[in-house]
C-alpha cells in the first residue's frame, strides 16, 4: 500500500501505519487500531490517539525518522488545539486499515473490461427474469 499524501496543520506530508507502526501504536495507546479509529470516530479519543498515528504515520511512510518525528508533531501539537489534529489521524487510521476505497481489488479478466465499459454501449448479462 502506498503512503496518503495530507495537508494538515504541519504542512503536506506523506503518512503510512504499517504492521509494525499499528503495533507500536496499539503499545502507546493501549488499545487496538480499530478502536483508536473508533474513539477519534466518536468523540471519546484520547490525547495520544492524535499524536500517535500522526508520529508512526510519518514514519511509516519514510517522511521522517523516528528522532525527527515525535519532536515535529509535538511542536506543532503546542501551536495549535489538538483537535485541528483529530482528522488528519482519523484520515490516517482510515488509509492505514481500510486502503483507498478506489482501489480495485483483483484484476479484470481478459477482456471483461471492454464488454463493461460505457463505450463499449454494453450491458452485463441478465441472469435472471423475473415471472
């Protein structure tokens, strides 16, 4: 998977949470991602379910080491209130677990993409008729 490329309070960034950056992120914040991603989600996130995707995420993606990146988000963290962070985690988590939902998963068979496309003015078959 590639890194999201975001605009946030820190500038444009690339951002990825590998396996071993959603391990290190389930350790900081004692929870899993899916429920770090539901807090944010709902309102119940905690401080560090903002700085923690945000650090691991610009690690994740080769943006920045491990000693320039906690440093960077926590400078930025003290310029601004932390929920002008709480999307760009959320669109982090969201990339790093689920993908991007235009990715197509598979390939088309041979020739399955011209009988489908609009150009093509063709239909799929009909299976099924109703009585």
């Amino acid at each position: 998977m590639d890194a999201k490329t975001l605009h946030w309070p820190g500038g444009e960034h690339r951002f990825l949470l590998r396996i071993g950056e959603l391990r290190a992120l389930q350790r900081n914040c004692d929870a899993g991602p899916e429920e770090i991603f539901n807090r944010l989600r709902f309102g119940k996130w905690r401080v560090d379910d903002i700085i923690e995707p945000i650090r691991l995420g610009l690690i994740g993606s080769g943006e920045m080491t491990t000693d320039e990146a906690g440093p960077f988000v926590a400078l930025r963290m003290q310029q601004h209130p932390p929920v002008q962070f709480k999307l760009t985690a959320l669109a982090i988590m969201s990339h790093s677990l689920m993908g991007d939902p235009d990715d197509v998963v598979g390939e088309p068979e041979a020739g399955e993409a011209e009988k489908m496309s609009p150009e093509s003015g063709a239909s799929p078959a009909i299976t099924a008729t109703a009585p």
